[in-house]
C-alpha cells in the first residue's frame, strides 16, 4: 500500500504511540509507502529519503502504486514560500510550509480532494548559488527535534531542507548525510554552502550545519542561528566558548 500525507505536517515517530517521540516530519505533499498497518498506526516509508517511522492512520489519503511510481519519477515542485495556502473542498484555506510537496496536484487520480496551488513554486533545480539565501528564511525558527519547517526544525532537518529546495538529495539525520559528498581537508577549502559536522567524545557525528562566507555558519542549535567557525568548531560569541567539536567538512556534488 502507499500514502500521500493531505494535510500541512504530520508527525513521524518512532513507535505506533502518541506518546512516541517525534523521528521526523511529513510535510503536505510528501509520499511513502505503507510497510505495516495496525488499528490506528501505520509504519510507512518516506519516498524521498528512505526514512521510516509511524504515523497515525487518520493522516493521510492512501494512493494507488501507479500513483506512487509516477510521483516518483516526476520533477519535484515545492512550495517556496515561508508559508502559504492550499485551496480546498468549498474554497476552505489550509496553510502549508516552505518546502511542502506539490508535484500531485495537476493528477486528477491521486489529488481527489481538488487542492489548488496559487502560489511560489521552485522546481528543485541543482542551484547552490542559493542555499544561503534559502537558509536565511529559517533564520530564528525553534529548535525541535525532528522538525523539518520553519515553525520547528533540527540540524539535519535544516540542511536536507535547504538543499531539498534547491535541488539537492540529502538524508534525513546528520550521521546519514555525513556519509555524502567528498570530503575537504580544511575549512580554507570550503565554499559557502558546503556543509560541516561535528561529533560528540563518542566520535558519533550529532550535529551539521551550512557554511557561509568569512568563516560564519548557520545551523539549528537552540534556534537557526549564526555562529562563527574555526577548526575547532562553532564558536558561540554569546557564551564566549566552543558548543560543537568539527569532524569533518564536506561538499555536496
């Protein structure tokens, strides 16, 4: 079976409970296949990164495996708006966020609901020129683990986002996409836009951000925020001291 989440966000957790922790986020648009279905929880797939996790079954539309398969083969078209509206059943409005998913709307079979879209799209063309630009909109959003808008987001929520919007495939955690791209030797090397990680004592890679001109980096520490980085890490000017150690700089192709 294979879903399409019709509704703004819905939650991705880790177990079939409310009371689960929050994994990830599905954003309006997004589809996934169905891997098991209980009485009101389903263990889906995300199409676009792989990412499994539950959600409640009242939350989405199912769709047929043609209808999957096509969307999947389809160029992405997201909304490039901080937030704007869907058009519904009766003319109702529902709001919808940066990056939500709008490939489905002109199929007839999958878009039953009769949703309408009026405003900024971005195709999802390969456009590193910008990334820092696209980040910049999430400038001062809440940290939330798993979050994946500007309302809410984490680390690797940020930065799959941001490069999702501009035509580049990330994974969903940070440890995942440290996996990709080429790594660089020193930060002298990077470009704006190439992405850093940083590890814990265990060496476990637990935080990313997006580097920028000048030895600054925005990332989601608390807030999406600016920092200073140096090859020691993030340098935190408000509390005068490093907050992430560096592992490794790299650059996405």
């Amino acid at each position: 079976m294979f879903g399409i989440c019709n509704l703004a966000m819905i939650p991705l957790r880790f177990e079939a409970s409310d009371k689960s922790e929050i994994v990830s986020q599905v954003l309006f648009g997004e589809h996934f296949e169905i891997l098991e279905q209980q009485k009101q929880w389903s263990l889906i797939k995300m199409q676009y990164d792989g990412y499994e996790g539950w959600v409640d079954s009242k939350q989405f539309q199912i769709i047929s495996e043609s209808s999957y398969n096509q969307l999947s083969t389809e160029a992405i078209i997201l909304n490039a708006d901080l937030i704007e509206y869907i058009t519904g059943p009766s003319n109702l409005l529902m709001p919808i966020p940066l990056g939500s998913s709008l490939s489905f709307i002109n199929h007839y079979e999958i878009n039953t609901s009769g949703f309408d879209f009026e405003g900024t799209k971005t195709s999802g063309e390969k456009n590193k020129e910008n990334l820092i630009s696209t980040a910049f909109m999430y400038l001062n959003a809440p940290y939330l683990w798993g979050g994946k808008t500007p309302f809410g987001i984490d680390c690797s929520g940020l930065t799959q986002m941001v490069y999702k919007l501009n035509g580049y495939k990330l994974l969903r955690d940070a440890s995942q996409q440290s996996t990709q791209g080429e790594a660089l030797s020193f930060i002298e090397e990077s470009e704006p836009g190439d992405l850093a990680f940083f590890d814990n004592e265990e060496g476990n890679i637990i935080h990313v951000g997006i580097i920028m001109d000048d030895n600054y980096i925005i990332h989601a520490s608390g807030k999406v925020r600016i920092d200073r980085l140096d090859h020691l890490g993030i340098f935190n000017s408000e509390t005068n001291k490093h907050t992430h150690k560096l592992r490794v700089i790299k650059k996405i192709i």
